[in-house]
C-alpha cells in the first residue's frame, strides 16, 4: 500500500470524523490503536487499516469484480486441467469409476495452475475438530452454529479457510479477447 | 568498462536459466532472474526456467507479442514448447544437440527439420542465439537501469563433453547476442562451484586433499561425466578437473518416452489406438506418474488419464495406469541397470545410409556409460599410459532426473559396488540441492570466482587435439592410405596459453580450402605437441568434425604451395584457436586462423 501525505483540509475532515468512529467503533479504535504503536504491516495484502475517503463511513464499499483477471484464470485452468470442459458437462449419466479418472484430469493440472500462480494457505493451522477459542471477532474466522453472546468465542473448528497470499497472473500483451478462454481447435492433416 | 554484475547462463538442452552476483556487493550473493516470456496466447509471465523451444508463428496466427516487442512472429520458452506440441513441424527443440553435430551445417538455415514452406530454416547457432538474445531482452525489462548483458560479464555453461567445435559455435552465438564479455564453463565444474557456494566456506571440511569428485550430471537430453581432485595447492587447498566423458545424448526426455511407449503398447492391447497428440500427452502423463511412483514409496500405481481431445471430458478419455513393476523394470533396469563394471555400453554399427538425425547414445544404460567412463579414467590400470588413474572418493548429482532419490540411490550403490570389489573405499554423496538451477548459479559464482572471489577448479582443455595425415604410400585400389595423427594441443592447456610449435611442416594450396581430419583423445594425457601417432587403440582417439583452412591469395599465386606450421592457443574466453603459420613468411608473423566446426564429412565416422 503506498502511503501518501493528505493535504490540511482533508486532515481537519478526517479528524473530526474518526473522532466519532473511534468512540462508536471498538475494532476501529483497536484499529488506529495499533496504527499509533506501528503495528501496520506494509504488506498490500493485509486490509486496509484506515479508510481515507470520507464515502467509505457512510455506505458499504463497493467495487465491480475485475473480470479480466477471472477470465485469465478461466483460461488457466482450462488450458491446466480442462476445467470448463468438466464442469460444463451433464456427468449424471456417467459412472463413478470414469468421473474419477477424469477428476484425476482436473485435479491434477488445476493443482498446477493454481500452485503456479497462486500462494494459497490455510487461515488457521490448528487441526479441524480441536476446540479453539477466539480472543475478538475477526473477518478471518467465520461463526456458525448457536452464533450469540460476545468475545471471547469458544468452539471447535470446523475448517481451517484459505487464504490467497499472493497471486500472480500472467501479464495480457497485445489483442487478445480474454472472453475467448478456449478458441477451437481444428486439426490440419 | 567495468561490468555490474557476473552472470551465468545455463543454456541446456531442454531449459535455459541465468544467475547473476553484484560485483561490487562486499559479500556478493548469486540470485536467479526469472524470465519473461510467453506461457500462453497473449500472456506474458516470469518463470525461473526458460524452456529451450524455439516456435515459428503461422500466418494464421497474431503476433507473438513480448511486451518489448509487439509484432514478433516468433517466440521461446512455455508457449513454444506448448505449441510445438500441438504443431510439431514449426518448432526447434534440442538445438543444443545440434550444435554439436557434425553431421549437419551449424551455420546453415535447416532447423526446424521438415518444416513447412513458410517457415525461413535457421542455423542451430542461430536458434542458440535466439534463446540468449531472448535472455538478454527478459534482463533488460527486469532490470531496466542496469543496460544489458552486453555490458555484464557473462559465464556460458557447455557440456564438458563439448568438442573445440561446439565451443565455438556456442560463443559465435554469445557474440552474435552482443555479449562482448563471454567465458565458457563446463557445466560438471559449474554444478561443483554451486556446491561449494551453497556450502560457503564449510566446504572444505567436506572434501580433503586427495578426495576424487565423481559428477554425475543428467539433464533432459544429455549426461555429462567428470573427475574433480582436491589437491593441495600451495599449502591449501585447491581443486583440478582430470577428466570428462563422451558427448552421451541420453537423459530424461528419454526415460519418459520409454515409459509412455510401455503404457501405450498396454493400451493398444487393450484395442484403444492412441493418435500423434494422445502420445504426446502420454509422455507427459507418465512423467508426473513417474515423479509420484519415484517419491511415494506406498504406491504400487498411478492411473494414467488421456483426456478426450474434445469437450466432452468423460466419455472419450482413456485410462491406462503405469505401475511400480514397470517403472524399476524400464527405469531403472533399463536406464540405471546394475551392472559390473567391465559391462561397457553395446555399440551399434552405423548404417552406411543415416536419415539426418541427432546420434542418440545407442545403449540406454547410463550406468555403463559410467562403467566406460571410469574404466577408462578412475580404473585404468597404470600400466596402459593413462595418467593418475584412480578411484572416486565423492560423488556429486546434477541435472533434473536425479532428483528421484531411487535413482540416485542406483548409481551409488552400483559405483560402491565396483570400488569395493577392487577393494577401494565407498565413494559419500556430497550433499547438492535444486538441481536444476544449479549449474546457472555454479556459472555465476564462477565470474566472482574469476574476480578473486573464491577458489577457482583448474583444468585446462578437456582433450589433446590431432590433425590427421595421410602417409605418403602409392595408392592401392579399395585401400585407404594410412592416417597418421599429429599432436597440435596437449592435453589440459590453461586459458591463455600457447602450445609449443610442432616442427612438422604441412602442404597447403593457396586459394583452395584444404581440409584435414581432426580428432581429440580424453585418454591420451602426456602426448606433447608435435608428437606424431601411427596407431592408437580403439576408442583411443575419437574423430571430430573436420577443420578447413583457406590461404587468401594475397602476395601469393593461387595455386601455389605453402609451408606452414599448425599452432594451438586456448584463448581467454576458453575456446581452442588453431592457426597456421608461412614457414616463410612474406610479412611479418603471417599467420591464418583454421576453421574448426565446418561440415563433417559423411564417410569419416570413425
């Protein structure tokens, strides 16, 4: 996340309204808390730990999906593990025995395509079925079950998450049309 | 100028991959730079390894854009790979191989073979140029303040196996690139030097003065032998290269061939007929089922999946499996057979008529290849003139197969085998890891190596050099006239040094290119130069490709016969310089340069 310096208005804005946030909001003020002792990893990854537009306050942030990305990825694990190809097609009709050799298929270049261009990890490393204990809500752990009460949460995990900590699509050159995520083949003789 | 950085490029067979090491760091470290390049339609990513695929677009097709450049028809790396599969006839794969076959013009357009009409042919150092120029372009947009390799120092990597010839060639290609700062390496001593940086300083409590490194090196097309001694040098230690083995084309490539073959003769019992594209993903199938069986002691087999070639993924897909018995049968007992070590490799006589093919090792099993290599360097006996003939003591791994521990584990237990029979201690495993990157980074360290930075292996040419005479005799019908061969560079000649003049006189005809037989001896260590040989042993002396000379008429009459001497020199950048020089001079030092990679003749297979 590049850090730049706010002009003096903005800063008189952002001080009188964070004043409210951080009398409203605990996990905001947890938030500049740990700001204030330079906790704040640089890491673009992590969230981001202040919002600086005053719009943010107000309503939910919102963004469209950044299609040219999910359709790379499309193509990725097509062209891996002919992932579309499975996918797309009526498997009711088959039996076990044959859709197992094609996820074999699937699995395996999917797992090559994603591992070639992804870090994914669990978001917990704690085994699943062991009891846990959360010290403060987080979006990092999901609550489900008998969801009440107030932190600290106790329960058993019953999945560790993912989390993709870096990913790195290819660079797009020239005309393409990233729609086209398979183009036919037609064998010359 | 003064250069940033030392870089080291593997330039292999089936991968290509450069390191790099900041000259002026006060503790230098070698980095591998990932490549740029294109590994699908139109997507440009960074990988650490450069497939050696060189791919020809069609006129159907876009440009292969890189984003240095928007309108290239051409492309290296994943894509070509991948789409050679998929077109096979406009695809360059092996051009290493190539470049160190006599047997076509290396400077002449003829690769791809069998292309289409459409495609212009390129030179096998055209297409080496192309992957170092592609290399050149990815440092440049990776590093954009740091200019290009041409103002680097570089280390190019070569088979030790590589003859004067094909060293030749590799660093006309460099130069071709731009690459103004080039020395060659062998790749065994490059994979030593990434074992030694990785092990910093602490290596030298593993190896001893004394101590013999065997390395064993199998990459995807090749497998190169050589000797490393730990010597005592001046009161430390110091390490010498003593010997290399033949130009062996047999690696990885091969083995899962063979695989596939097994599989696809199972299925075609089976009645399911496999088509060109279903081979070829079979190879690719059996690779990673044989990664699996290799690594996972548990499995007894792997399924193997030919995916239908259509959309309808279930239905048309066919399913074979490779099982464990057929990975030891094939793999290991075909490729890494436990033999004795008096099991030398089966020669195939050559037909007289050949297809224009790459000469493929004709016997697949490594360890005999092995067993020839140290019968003739480690366990000669002293009496047959081969100079300090003694056994390993330590062996390195290099090269991509071996990463599967069940094959590494073969070699070593065969090697002990022979060294305890002949009553010699066992040979330990020097520890090496990331084999595939390792001989990019052995090359860098080499440069810093070079600036004082590290021990250097000495070792000199790998080979004594002969040109072939004719003996003077009247010519009988059917017979050859005898060849005598004259020493012109001893074995093991340092970089930059001078062989001594040969007193002998050869006859050449100004104006005419005169050709003579060429031949290099691995065994032969003490000849000096001018030595002249009537005979020698089978196997003792191998013929190279021929050399040729052309005396310009300038001062002389064409047609007239001159005197001269052949002089050897190594030169700085590790290439063997052959000149001939006027017994009687018309200027001061006349002296011509002798081409030494031109076309082999086809009747001189030895």
């Amino acid at each position: 996340m590049t850090v730049t310096s706010l002009p003096l208005l903005s800063r008189i804005w952002l001080s009188w309204l964070t004043t409210f946030r951080i009398l409203f909001d605990g996990r905001f003020a947890a938030q500049v808390l740990a700001l204030r002792a330079g906790q704040v990893s640089d890491d673009s990854s992590a969230p981001p730990a202040l919002p600086i537009t005053p719009a943010d306050s107000a309503r939910a942030h919102s963004r469209p999906p950044a299609a040219d990305a999910a359709l790379q990825l499309l193509a990725l694990l097509q062209r891996e593990g002919r992932f579309l190809d499975f996918v797309q097609q009526d498997v009711a009709a088959f039996p076990d025995a044959e859709i197992g050799a094609a996820a074999r298929v699937v699995h395996e270049g999917c797992r090559r395509a994603i591992r070639a261009h992804a870090r994914v990890v669990s978001v917990r490393t704690e085994a699943e079925g062991a009891p846990l204990t959360l010290e403060r809500a987080s979006e990092d752990v999901k609550l489900v079950g008998n969801v009440a009460g107030s932190a600290p949460f106790r329960g058993v995990l019953r999945h560790r998450g993912w989390r993709v900590e870096e990913l790195k699509l290819p660079t797009m050159v020239g005309e393409h049309d990233l729609t086209l995520v398979a183009p036919a083949e037609l064998e010359l003789s | 100028m003064s250069s940033k950085f030392v870089v080291g490029i593997d330039l292999g067979t089936t991968h290509s991959a450069l390191a790099m090491a900041e000259l002026s760091a006060t503790d230098p470290h070698v980095t591998v730079l990932e490549i740029e390049q294109l590994v699908g339609a139109g997507a440009v990513a960074k990988r650490a390894l450069l497939p050696s695929f060189l791919y020809f677009a069609h006129e159907s097709e876009p440009a292969l854009a890189l984003p240095w450049d928007a309108e290239r028809r051409f492309c290296v790396g994943e894509l070509a790979r991948s789409r050679g599969a998929e077109a096979p006839q406009r695809v360059i794969a092996s051009a290493k191989s190539w470049l160190s076959y006599g047997g076509i013009d290396r400077r002449a357009g003829n690769l791809p073979l069998g292309a289409p009409d459409d495609i212009e042919k390129i030179s096998p150092v055209e297409t080496s140029f192309r992957f170092l120029d592609h290399l050149n372009e990815a440092f440049r947009a990776a590093r954009p303040a740091d200019g290009d390799l041409s103002e680097q120092e570089v280390v190019l990597t070569v088979p030790a196996s590589f003859d004067a010839g094909a060293r030749d060639l590799t660093v006309e290609a460099a130069l071709a690139a731009g690459f103004e700062q080039v020395t060659l390496l062998e790749e065994p001593q490059a994979a030593l030097y990434a074992w030694i940086e990785r092990n910093g300083d602490a290596w030298r409590s593993h190896l001893h003065a004394g101590d013999r490194v065997l390395v064993v090196d199998i990459g995807g097309g090749t497998t190169d032998f050589s000797l490393i001694d730990a010597v005592e040098q001046e009161g430390s230690l110091g390490l010498s290269r003593v010997a290399v083995g033949d130009h062996i084309l047999l690696g990885g490539d091969n083995m899962d061939l063979a695989l596939a073959h097994v599989v696809g003769q199972e299925l075609a019992e089976q009645g399911k007929e496999l088509d060109r594209f279903q081979l070829g993903a079979l190879a690719h199938a059996c690779r990673s089922a044989k990664e699996k069986l290799l690594s996972d002691a548990s499995l007894q087999e792997v399924a193997v999946v030919l995916p239908s070639r259509g959309s309808q993924l279930l239905g048309g897909s066919i399913r074979g499996e490779l099982r464990r018995d057929q990975v030891e049968r094939y793999l290991l007992e075909g490729f890494f057979p436990a033999v004795a070590a008096t099991d030398l490799p089966k020669v195939r006589a050559r037909a007289g008529l050949t297809q224009v093919g790459l000469p493929y090792a004709s016997d697949a099993a490594i360890t005999k290849h092995l067993a020839a290599f140290l019968a003739r360097h480690a366990f000669a006996e002293p009496a047959t003139g081969a100079a300090d003939s003694r056994p390993p003591t330590a062996i390195l791994f290099n090269g991509g197969v071996l990463k599967a521990e069940i094959l590494r584990t073969r070699v070593i237990d065969t090697l002990n085998g022979w060294l305890e029979q002949r009553g010699s201690a066992k040979a330990r495993v020097l520890p090496g890891e990331d084999l595939d990157l390792a001989v990019a980074r052995g090359a860098a360290y080499y440069g810093l190596v070079r600036h004082g930075r590290g021990l250097r292996i000495r070792g000199g040419t790998a080979r004594a050099y002969y040109v072939g005479i004719e003996s003077p005799m009247p010519a009988l019908p059917g017979l050859e006239p005898p060849v005598f061969a004259l020493c012109v560079a001893p074995f093991g000649m340092e970089e930059g040094t001078q062989a001594a003049l040969p007193p002998q006189e050869l006859f050449v005809v100004v104006g005419e290119p005169v050709t003579f037989r060429f031949f290099g001896s691995s065994t032969r260590r003490s000849d000096p130069a001018g030595s002249v040989l009537e005979r020698w042993r089978p196997g003792e002396l191998e013929e190279l490709p021929k050399i040729e000379l052309v005396l310009p008429p300038a001062g002389r009459a064409a047609g007239d016969v001159v005197a001269v001497h052949l002089q050897a020199s190594v030169t700085a950048i590790g290439t063997l310089k052959l000149e001939a020089i006027a017994q009687t001079p018309l200027v001061a030092d006349e002296r011509w340069q002798i081409e030494l990679s031109v076309r082999h003749g086809s009747s001189s297979d030895a």
